[in-house]
C-alpha cells in the first residue's frame, strides 16, 4: 500500500516536473524516450520533443549533459531552439540505410541529409556541446592523404550534418560540430544567418568534407568561428537544385581561422545564379591547400566582393584534392560536357552543355602569404574575369613539400584540368583590367627550377602596376617581369 502511494506520488511528481518544465519551455529529449547510451538510435525521441515544442509555439529542445545521443536523421521546426548542453553529444547512426533523404532533391548521387528542415522560422542550435556526424564510420580505405569514397550505385549514402531548405532568422553559435561525412552546415535560400563561435572539426582526410555552404542564401554573418575541413571551408554557391531561391548576397565572414585540404574560402564552383556583395576580413588560413578561391564554373555571374587582411598558409596535396597551393584563385571556365560525374545536374535542364558567366569587381587588400605556388588568374575568354585588383599583397614562395609543382589546377572545366607552367608571383592568363598596387614577391631557400618570374601575364589586354617589388627566383638568368 506504501509503495503504492510512493509510487504514486512520484508518478505525479516527475508529471509535474514535466509540466513545469514544458511550462517554462523547456523540452527534454530523454523526458521523450531518448537513451544516451550511444547505442540506441535516438531519432524518434528527438522529433517528438522538437514536435511538442513547435507546437507549443516554440522553446528550447535539450540534449542533456553527461551523455551521447545516436541518432538518425530528424527535423528541425521553426521557433525551436536545440539546446546541446556541455558536454552533451549528438551522434550520427553509422548504419547507411537510415539516411533516405537525398540532400539535393532528385541528384541523388550527393549524400543524404541527417539533421534537417525546411521552410524554418527562428531557429537556434547552440549549448556548446556536441554534434558528431560519426563521418569516419561512411568512408572506404584510409589513404596517405584522403579516405576512398564506397562505391554506390544511385544514392550516396553519406550523410550531409545540416541541410536547410529554406530559412529565416537562423543561428548556430558556441558549438562543437564535427566529423562530417559529407557537407557540414548546408544552408539553402536562407535569410538573416548568424553563425558565430563555432569551433568545426572535420577530419582532413575526406573528401566532399565542407566546413560552412551558403547556397543561394542572404544576409548571412560568420564570423568568431576555427573550421578545419577536408573540403572548402567556407564556400558561397548557388545549386541547380535549389535555383528557385535566387541570389546569393550580402555575406560577411570575419574573424575565422581555417585550415583545408582544397580551398579555405571559396566561392563556386556550383553558380547558376549571382554571388554578389560580399566581405571577408580578419582571417587567418593555415596549412591548406588554396587560400582564397572564386572558381566560376557555370552561367552566374560574381561580383562586388572584398578580401580583405588576411594571412594565408598554403600547400600542395595530391590530385585527389582541388587546388596546387595557390594562395589567391580566380578563374572562369565551362565545366565538362557530359559523361563526365560533374555533367548530368550542372548544366540547365536539356543542356548537355554550360557557359560560364563573367568575375568582376573583385578586391583583394592587405594579405600576407607563404605558399607554394603563385597568385593564378585565369579565364576561358578575356571578358570573363574583369576588374580584379590586387593591394597590398606580400607573397612568399617557397618549396615546403614533395608533391610535384609548376602547375595550375582549373578542375573541372572543359580544357586540360591542371596545366604545367612555370610558378611565378602573380601568374595571369586571359583576363582584363587587373591592377596591382604596392605589392611584392620574394623567394625561399627552396627553389625548384620551375620557380620563375615576379609576374607572368599572357593575353591581359590592360594590366596597371603601381609598385610591384622583387626579383625573379633567378635573377642573373629570369627577368622580374614577363
Ligand atoms: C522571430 O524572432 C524575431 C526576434 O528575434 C521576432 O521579431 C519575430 O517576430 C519572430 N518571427 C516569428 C514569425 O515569430
Ligand atoms: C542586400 O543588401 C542591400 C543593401 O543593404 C539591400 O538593398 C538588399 O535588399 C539586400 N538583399 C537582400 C536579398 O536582402
Ligand atoms: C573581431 O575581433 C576583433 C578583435 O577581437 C573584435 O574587435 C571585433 O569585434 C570582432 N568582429 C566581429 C564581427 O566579431
Ligand atoms: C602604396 O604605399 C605607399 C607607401 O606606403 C602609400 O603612400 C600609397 O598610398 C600606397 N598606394 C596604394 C595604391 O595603396
Ligand atoms: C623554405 O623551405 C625550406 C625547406 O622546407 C626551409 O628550410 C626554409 O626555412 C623555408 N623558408 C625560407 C624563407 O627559405
């Protein structure tokens, strides 16, 4: 009889508890089932808080201290804010056949999603624990530099971490988020994004590994935030998939610190829109391959962009990897025709083949950079990159590896992917109106003999230098200037 009335009692308590918390907006995931064994796949629990909470008209979803969450793949709502206590982590099921959900609508070929939502009001994900998207678990042999991607016949299974479709008003702050198997925050056609101490971990070695992708999104703010990524860093595009949310503009990065294998910030390669009105400032790239990159590869255009005070690290990697250490990038080319992996969703729909559109308007000022490889500028046509200026730029070039250089990497375009040249300061081939002002170049003890020139400039109709310093990496027997 005791026990009973115990019991009761504390039936009616933990009843109470729950009310008063749901009261106060508070909705905990193991008060909705959630085990935090790191066993038991935790998704269903998690949807049901995140649905009790939306429909209450929102409040803060908890993911509590002290344990890890399995999970597959759930939804976030609008007005929810998902709350990972320290030392609280959501981890990814490693199991591939609950990711059904293809993270580029009918391209099935380019991962699944496992947190998601779309059309999302208001939301927040903070609480400085953890998001683990187990990446390791979904990748096939692990080699020198990179991990071989399984082979899959329609779906790639790999889950992307985040993928929004879709948003207003959305902030990720103070948070650990890493191990991504595919893309890692993927925010499309999303409106007034804070992204803001976050510390991302990806694992170096694997591919498609992106760090932060703003797809075809707008007024987005990154900034306060260490991303380490196998793939670009921070990279601005617009998808195909996604063309009905227009433009991608007005965007700041400030105050980051990035290191990757491809291209730290980068804008491209994906463009079937404009990318316009951007600033990143306050950044430091280390050990990465590319530093800065715009690599148009479709029919968009980009424009209005700054680069400003930066120091930039970079090195060469295999060719499993974009990019040969070049510490500035901007190119323009068509990507390749059909049959080849990149053609079936890139080109508009009925095409089996693209355009590129036109680079301009672009600023690069105050950068500081130690690399293995030079400043490349180049184009299919002249008209296509216009207007790039150069201020203030002080290169170091220096052999720091033993992967093969005297090379440009233009992957993927329709021409020969990554073409032998000599390296030089700023390399420029086909373009118009580049200017550079205050300026220099200056070479390493390690010096290949493909090391060449202070500047290189072929079919440049208008090139403007004001105050460009040093000498080629063999004087008695280069000029500075070609
Ligand atoms: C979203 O939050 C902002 C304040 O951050 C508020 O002004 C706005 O009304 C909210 N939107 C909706 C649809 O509730
Ligand atoms: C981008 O900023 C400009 C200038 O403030 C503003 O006119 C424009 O509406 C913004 N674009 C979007 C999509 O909000
Ligand atoms: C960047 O860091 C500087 C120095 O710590 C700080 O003054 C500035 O407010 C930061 N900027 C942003 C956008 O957080
Ligand atoms: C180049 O540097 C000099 C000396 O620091 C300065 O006076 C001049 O304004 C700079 N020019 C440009 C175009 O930045
Ligand atoms: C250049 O690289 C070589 C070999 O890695 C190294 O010894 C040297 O310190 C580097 N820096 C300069 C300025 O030569």
């Amino acid at each position: 009889m005791a026990k009973r009335i115990i019991a009761v009692i504390c039936a009616g308590l933990l009843w109470c508890m729950q009310v008063t918390a749901q009261e106060n907006n508070i909705y905990t995931i193991t008060n909705y089932g959630a085990i935090g064994d790191g066993k038991t796949d935790n998704a269903r629990a998690i949807q049901k808080a995140i649905d009790a909470c939306n429909t209450a008209g929102g409040g803060r979803v908890v993911v509590p201290a002290g344990h890890t969450f399995l999970t597959g793949p759930f939804d976030l709502r609008s007005f929810v804010e998902l709350y990972i206590e320290t030392n609280a982590r959501l981890l990814a099921n490693p199991d591939e056949r609950v990711y059904t959900k293809s993270a580029f609508r009918d391209n099935k070929g380019e991962g699944t999603i496992w947190i998601g939502g779309e059309n999302l009001v208001n939301v927040t994900i903070d609480g400085n624990g953890i998001i683990d998207g187990n990446g390791i678990s979904f990748m096939g042999a692990e080699l020198e530099d990179s991990y071989v991607l399984k082979p899959f016949t329609v779906v790639d299974p790999r889950p992307h971490l985040l993928t929004i479709v879709g948003g207003k008003n959305i902030r990720i702050r103070d948070l650990t988020i890493r191990n991504s198997a595919y893309w890692t925050l993927h925010l499309i056609g999303c409106d007034d994004v804070a992204i803001t101490g976050i510390t991302l971990l990806n694992n170096l070695k694997v591919r498609n590994s992106d760090g932060i992708d703003l797809d075809h999104s707008k007024n987005v703010r990154i900034t306060n935030c260490y991303i380490e990524s196998g793939d670009d860093c921070i990279c601005l595009k617009n998808r195909r998939e996604y063309e009905e949310f227009g433009v991608c503009e007005n965007i700041t990065v400030s105050n980051c610190t990035m290191t990757s294998r491809s291209c730290a910030v980068k804008i491209g390669s994906e463009n079937m829109d404009s990318i316009r009105h951007v600033v990143f400032n306050n950044c430091v790239i280390t050990k990465s391959n590319r530093g800065i990159g715009i690599q148009n590869r479709d029919e968009g255009t980009v424009t209005d962009v700054i680069f400003s005070n930066m120091v930039v690290d970079s090195h060469l990697f295999s060719d499993v990897w974009w990019g040969k250490s070049e510490p500035i990038y901007v190119t323009a080319y068509r990507r390749a025709k059909a049959n080849n992996k990149d053609a079936s969703w890139r080109f508009p729909k009925g095409a089996t083949e693209g355009k590129v559109g036109k680079v301009s308007n672009i600023f690069f000022s105050n950068i500081k950079c130690r690399s293995e490889n030079g400043v490349y500028v180049s184009a299919e046509a002249m008209d296509k990159i216009t207007g790039i200026h150069f201020d203030n730029i002080d290169l170091q070039l220096n052999k720091t590896t033993n992967s093969m250089g005297g090379v440009y990497d233009r992957r993927p375009c329709m021409v020969e992917g990554i073409v032998k040249a000599p390296t030089s300061g700023f390399y420029f081939d086909t373009a118009d109106s580049l200017n550079i002002n205050n300026c220099s170049v200056v070479w390493g003890n390690s010096r290949p003999n493909y090391f060449a020139y202070v500047l290189e400039s072929n079919r440049v109709p208008v090139l403007v230098i004001k105050n460009l310093e040093g000498q080629s990496a063999f004087p008695g027997k280069l000029p500075a200037i070609k």
